[in-house]
C-alpha cells in the first residue's frame, strides 16, 4: 500500500484557505498523509458564476457570519484574525510566488507566512514588497519574486485554475483524495479520513 | 445556573438541515443542552438575495458536490439520502404544522418523520397527503392540518421568519444561542459547546 495522498487547493485571498492552511502540516501527519499543495485562482471561478468579489462581500449576513465564524475557529487554533483591507486581497503574485517555493524546502512555511501577514497582521499581499518580504522571511532566494513573473509561471497557474474548474472546484479550501472532493476547512477530517480509508 | 439553551432554525427543504434534524435529540442530550425547534421558511431569504431557488440549483458545480457531500454524511449517520422530485420541495405546509406539532411530545417526531419522507424516500412533502400521512403515523390529531392553515398559524410561521432575517440568519440550518450565531450541520458540535460554556 502506497502512503494516502491528498491535495489541498488553496487560495490565498480565501479566509478559511487560512485556518486550513496553518493546521494542516500537523493533522496530515497525525493521520500519515502526504499532502500536495496546490494554489489556485478563485477569482475565474467566481466570475463564472457572476461574482465580481468575494460572496462574503456580495451576502453580506453571510459575511458577517464569516468573519465571527472565522474568529471563533481561529481563536481554537491560537490564530489572531484581523481583516485586510481591501478584502479580498489580490492573491495572484503570492500565488506565483508559492508555485515556485512549493518546489522547495521553504514552500509550506512561505505559504503560512503570507496567510500570517494578511489575515493575522492585515497587510496587504498584493503589494510586491510584502511578498517578497515573506519570501526573504523563510529563506527563499533572491530573484524567487522576478522568476514568479516569467511567462512559463504565470501559464502554470493559469492551467492549474482550469483544472480546478474542470476537477469540480468552485471555492476553497478544497481537498481532493482522486476525483473525491471535499470542500471547505470544516471538511479537512473528513477529507484525511477518505485518504486513509481509500489508500491503494 | 439554568440549564444551557439552544435555538435549532431549521427549513424543511434544506438539505443539511435533514442531518441536524436527526442527529439533534441524540447529541443535544448528551451535551446537557436543552433544545427550542424553530422552523422557519428560506424562500424569503433567499429572495432578497435574488435568487429564486436554491443556491445548489443556481451554482452548479456546488449543487453536484452538496449531493455528494450530503450522501457521504447522511452514510455515517446511518441515513439514506434520496433526492425529491422536484427540488427544493416547498416546506410551508409541513412548517406551519410542525408549529403545532412542536407544541406537543410528537413534535421532533414530526419533523423527523417529514425530514425521512422527503430525503429518504423522496417523497412531495408539499402534498398534503404526505404531510397528513406523516402528522397520523406520529400520533398527531385528526384536523392538525387545517388547524395549520389558520391565519392565526400562517401569520406566525411569516413572524418567525421576520425574526430569522433581523437575527441574522441565511441559511439553515441555523443555531442561535442568545446572539451568537452557527450556520450549517457542520457547527452543530460547536454550538452546542458554545451554549455549555455560555450557560448563565
């Protein structure tokens, strides 16, 4: 039997991509799973479905819910939660940035270092400097910002968003065990659980 | 100290709402917690949010997951899952007669037994029949349905709908303890632990 394997497909404007994506290095151990880290572009996706911004800004009960929601489950977790300003922040530079790290040792730990800066210290990732300043943080290489930007890294996310669509994704975080999808932080149990049972 | 409260906001159409309607009693006993059953109508809610049936109808992709997602969950809670024809079912017949039946020691019987009509056996819980059939099988009185088309009756279900929009609430099922709102079957356990550690 091969370890289980999961995907985890995160966006880094996606407030409940946060919680997933500080408890999961922890609870994928925990359950022996090994975890494939996959950024992608919600933004496409939403605009499909006629959203021009986040649902939470467009419901805005809903929104309200989230973020007392998002706090409630954060403050379990040890996590401070502050709102960026403007929400939802352009993640698509932090997101060609993480293609690039996830390839390296330092990948999950930049990963949970721009979540840290948006949603813990409310900075703005869209903002190259902030970026960068996560990379230097975890000990990426200089140039790691200017190599994100080549034309091969920006198509790589473009088709990793288009097979996010064609897999059945439509917000984050998801978890896919195969072509088993599971959606939403509150499915990450679930989702490890599916791992395990199903590892061929 | 009394006794810790709970307010379960359920709508006989959603789906989710199936699951916590089942497993409540169970879990709800076993965390000390007293419950009040709410039923209340989404319909025009989810008008005011522009749309005209269920979400999981309007976004496709989320439609074919919520299915699954929802048959994966009902499976380890030993429930079958049918999907009524058509959907969503219209639940304010079935609601303005759980009213009274939640009155009486048949009312979570109630519910439950239309809860396993519509999503277990995929019967039209908007026929009266079916709603009738289920109010006789639990033991409720002859008449329990014209007594539910009272204006009397009609107007408290459309009261306690108002109450759900200015508390808040947009989805079900819904849990309130005093202010604090939870949304979704996946926060029951959460809410439940609220109303304990917020016990007065």
């Amino acid at each position: 039997m091969t370890k289980p394997k999961l995907e985890f497909w995160f966006e880094f404007a996606s407030t409940y991509s946060y919680l997933s994506a500080m408890r999961l290095p922890a609870a994928a151990s925990n359950a022996g799973v090994e975890v494939h880290w996959r950024p992608f572009l919600l933004g496409p996706i939403f605009a499909v479905q006629g959203w021009d911004t986040s649902p939470f800004n467009i419901y805005a009960a809903k929104g309200r819910y989230m973020w007392r929601d998002l706090a409630r489950r954060a403050d379990r977790l040890g996590l401070t939660v502050e709102k960026p300003d403007p929400f939802p922040q352009n993640g698509i530079l932090a997101a060609r940035v993480a293609q690039i790290a996830l390839e390296r040792p330092e990948g999950i730990d930049f990963c949970q270092t721009i979540y840290r800066a948006q949603f813990s210290k409310g900075l703005n990732i869209s903002d190259p400097s902030v970026v960068a300043a996560c990379a230097d943080a975890v000990g990426l290489p200089d140039g790691v910002i200017e190599a994100a930007q080549s034309d091969t890294n920006k198509l790589a996310l473009r088709q990793t968003t288009d097979e996010a669509t064609r897999r059945g994704l439509f917000g984050a975080p998801s978890f896919l065990v195969g072509d088993e999808l599971f959606w939403g932080d509150d499915r990450l149990e679930d989702a490890l659980d599916w791992a395990v049972r199903h590892a061929q």
